[in-house]
C-alpha cells in the first residue's frame, strides 16, 4: 500500500470490496441457473487415521494426541 500511497487502513476496504465483488458473482450465476450452487467434493487425502502418519506437534513442542483431535474434529471422516 505504501507504493500505491493508500492509508495505512485501506486493507480491509479492499478486501471487502473484492469479496463482495465475488459474493455478487456467485448470486447472479446461482439466479441464472435457478438452484443453489453448492460444490461436490470429497477430501481423498491421507487421514490421521493412518498409522504412518503422526500427528504434528503443538506451539509448546508437546505431540498432539490423536483422541484429542478425533474429538475435536469438525467433520465426520467418510469412508
């Protein structure tokens, strides 16, 4: 921002011209097609549940324990 001489507090009027912009978007394109557009993805990456993999560790250095993030997980793991 220095380079284009904008205030110091100029970031986030940017960004929520440019989300916006994109919120825009995608309203237009789902009121032209007629139906709420939502993504069809599955994650195929490698799971915590495999036993090669280790978790990594905590800020502290501490290992992170899998229980721990098994229950604090957001989504169910889909197999």
């Amino acid at each position: 921002s220095v380079q284009l001489q904008l205030p110091r507090d100029a970031a986030f009027g940017l960004f929520s011209i440019a989300r916006s912009a994109g919120l825009l978007a995608h309203c237009i394109e789902q009121l032209r097609v007629g139906k709420v557009i939502r993504p069809r993805s599955r994650y195929t990456g490698p799971t915590l549940d495999d036993r090669h993999l280790r978790p990594a560790a905590d800020d502290d250095g501490k290992q992170t324990k899998v229980g721990m993030i098994n229950k604090n997980r957001l989504f169910k793991v889909v197999e």
